[in-house]
C-alpha cells in the first residue's frame, strides 16, 4: 500500500476522526483502521488503511488479483482509466467529508483555543478565503458578528522583525482600552482589521494561555452588541 498525490490532496489539512472511522466501516486492528470496497461494477477492490495521520491505499484488479496503478500516472489517459480515478477520488472525498475534521492550525495554543470556543460557545472555525487557507474566524451564532480569527502570518506583518511564521489571533476590544492593551511586544494593533477595535496576539506562549481566554471571552460580548 502506498500514499500519493491524490491522497495528499483530499486530506490536506484534516485529521482522522477514529469514532467516525469505526462508524463509517472500518474495523481496528491494533493502531490500524482499515477499510475495503469494491468499485467499478466489483472490477476492483479498493484498500484504504489509515494509522494515526498516515493514509495508505491500494486498488487491486479481482480479475489478476495484482495491483492497479495507471490511474495514478500523472500522463493517465483513456476513459476507462478516468472512471477508475473518479471512483477512487469519490470514496477518498467522502471518507475526508464524513469521518475528517480540519486541522490546519499546528500550534499547542491554537489547538486549546479552538477546544475552548467550541465547548464554551459551540462555535466552530470558519475558513472563508480558498486562497488564504491558513485563515480563519469565529462569529457568534445570533448575530454572525466575528469575534476572533486565527491566522498563520509572517512576524514581521505585525511588527516583529522576523520572517518566520507564526499562528496569531485576532480579538474585539473596547476602543477606550486599546492604548493600555497594546503594547507592540506581545500586544499588537489588529492585523488586518480596524485597529480601533482589535487587536492582535502571538499564539507563541508570550502571553498567557488564561489571559488570552479571558479576552477571547470579553471580545465575545463585546460582539453581541457590535
């Protein structure tokens, strides 16, 4: 079994959900999830085995018992072998849709962040941009205001003089407190947005994880009435 291009594609940025799994149809041996289904009128059986976020697969041909390859060529033509990838692709996209869960954001502050909103307020992150997939925000479900974005930006597009990139959020806050908020060390003025009314936060450890929740909370009521 091997990964490749088409599998990296599909499940870029998401991460096994193993209940999901186990609901869809695979079955758990040890660490591994595997899954079989036959595909173009039971010409072929298709493999998918998945261990932690390694995905594998594998197209056998029923009528040789070897494996089938050519879809994957990147030269691939005939329409016999583009019914072949399109099935492929089709169970591919459907296990990513049903039984994967975004997981674009890598840093251990953002990862408790987007735990916390989801249990306090069951807002999930919405990634809007197709262009900017490493972007994305929260809005209250009563009103669809925003109150927090989480973006991955180059240091030096808030004010630090680095070219490394690093995972910001982007909270409200009440106009009157932005001059004793920001601090331009670990409190900027919002990135991309009115920097009247956000502000921004490395999600680095600079500042603490309680702090940053406290003010995830303020800037969620500061939404209600925005």
């Amino acid at each position: 079994m091997t990964s490749n291009k088409i599998v990296e594609r599909i499940f870029k940025h998401y991460k096994p959900n193993f209940i999901k799994l186990q609901e869809y149809g695979f079955t758990k041996v040890n660490d591994m999830y595997s899954y079989n289904v036959e595909i173009m009128d039971r010409q072929f059986s298709m493999n998918i085995q998945i261990k932690s976020s390694d995905i594998f697969t594998e197209i056998i041909d029923l009528a040789t018992n070897e494996p089938y390859t050519l879809f994957l060529a990147e030269d691939a033509c005939g329409s016999f072998i583009g019914a072949v990838k399109t099935a492929y692709e089709k169970i591919l996209s459907d296990i990513a849709e049903k039984c994967f869960e975004k997981s674009v954001f890598k840093s251990a502050y953002a990862q408790q962040l987007i735990r916390y909103v989801t249990d306090t307020y069951g807002d999930k992150l919405e990634f809007m941009w197709e262009k900017f997939p490493d972007n994305a925000i929260w809005r209250r479900a009563d009103n669809k205001k925003w109150y927090g974005l989480i973006l991955t930006v180059a240091k030096n597009k808030i004010g630090i003089p680095s070219d490394e990139k690093v995972e910001i959020i982007d909270l409200r806050v009440n106009p009157k407190d932005i001059d004793t908020i920001v601090d331009n060390n670990t409190i900027f003025s919002g990135y991309h947005m009115n920097k009247k009314h956000w502000i921004t936060i490395c999600l680095d450890g600079t500042v603490p994880l309680k702090d940053i929740k406290a003010m995830l909370d303020a800037s969620y009521e500061i939404a209600r009435n925005a």
